[in-house]
C-alpha cells in the first residue's frame, strides 16, 4: 500500500532530512516511526501526504508513484498532524458539517452522521464552540471523528500524543485503535514513544537524524 525506496529529502545543500530511507506499509498492517525530535519521522508523513517532494528516490501509494497520485480519487487517505487544521472560527459543528458537504454525503443523513460522532466522540459539550477555542486534546478528539466519517485505505498519525494527559492519552489511544486501526487499511504512525509504539504497532522503524537505525516487529 505505501513504499519508499532509496528516498532522499534534502532542505540546503548540506542538510538533508532523510537519507536512505526504504521500507513498505502493507494492507493490514501498522506500523510506527520512532524517534526524538528532527529524526525525521515529520518529513516522511509530509511526503506521503503529497505536502513534501522527495529529493531523490521513489515513493508509491497503491502501486502508483507520488508524483502521480490524486489524492482526491487515487486512495482514501486520513492525515492527522500533530498541529491539526481546521476552519478555525468556525464550530465544531460546521467543521464535521463542511467535511460532509465536500465529500457529497447524502444531505438527509449529515445530520444522522453528526449524531453519531457527537455520541461516539462525547462531543456534545464543545459542539457548538470555536476550534479556537479548543485545547490540543479535543482538537484531536474533532479530529478523529472527522476521519471516521471515511472509509480510509492510509492512515498516518504524526506525533500527537506528547503534550496529552495520561487520562487525555489514554482516550486517544482507545479511540485510534477503534477508528482508524482497520483490517483492510494501511497505518503509519509517528511518536517518540517506543511504549506507544509498541502499543499500536506490530512493526517498528526507529529513526536518527534522517536515517533507520534499526527495526523491529512485535513479539521480537
């Protein structure tokens, strides 16, 4: 579902991000990128999220390399950043709302739809508030919610859960493993925690200045 080969990511001419980085992101699987701060682990979510070009080097979703992908028919792809985006003046309510709007859902069920994640997400008490407004834990909350209106194919998760309360973190990560952790969907998620990683993932790619120190599969 996700391969990189070989990829380079280089910012100045003496500074490069990545250096040979190559490894793949089955169906079915979930897998983490480890590692501390400037590892890396940002630059690969942002090239597979088509926000980056890689200097050097192939990447490919679905088969179909980078430069190729249309990300709007190609594949069905959920993001979640560590800095979330949103209409930010609007409410939460108008942001599930617009999300829905955009992809052309049934106009008869939004309402039903927003119901549900309303129930599911216990939003009913900032549904009606600014995203402004809204700490970093019930973004990712909105966030969430917002995602599990799709059906998802790639899900990359980028090192949200540093700043979270244990009670915070605790919620995130039951909700993660119920909505966007699927049998038929490829996750790829980055942290800096290895008891996170190995929480999540069957298979972890720790990450140095750029580069794979090593990897291992759960259970090793």
């Amino acid at each position: 579902m996700i391969s990189l080969v070989n990829v380079y990511l280089r910012y100045t001419k003496e500074f490069y991000a990545l250096s040979n980085i190559s490894f793949e992101v089955n169906k079915g699987e979930v897998v983490s990128l480890v590692g501390p701060k400037d590892s890396g682990k940002t630059c690969i979510m942002r090239i597979l999220a088509g926000l980056e070009q890689p200097t050097k080097g192939e990447v490919y979703i679905k088969n179909i390399p980078l430069k190729k992908v249309d990300y709007s028919i190609d594949v069905s792809m959920g993001y979640l950043p560590y800095k979330t985006c949103f209409l930010e003046k609007k409410t939460v309510f108008d942001n599930l709302k617009y999300i829905l709007d955009v992809r052309k859902s049934d106009r008869g069920r939004i309402q039903e739809r927003i119901n549900q994640v309303v129930i599911d997400f216990n939003l009913e008490n900032i549904l009606n508030e600014k995203i402004c407004n809204l700490t970093n834990y019930e973004k990712y909350l909105v966030s969430i919610a917002r995602l599990s209106f799709r059906e998802l194919e790639v899900v990359l998760i980028d090192n949200i859960f540093e700043e979270l309360s244990q009670p915070e973190l605790k919620e995130i990560l039951k909700l993660i493993k119920k909505y966007l952790i699927k049998p038929n969907s490829a996750v790829l998620i980055a942290t800096s925690s290895e008891d996170i990683a190995k929480e999540l993932t069957n298979r972890q790619i720790f990450l140095k200045y750029g580069t794979i120190e090593k990897v291992e599969k759960k259970g090793k």
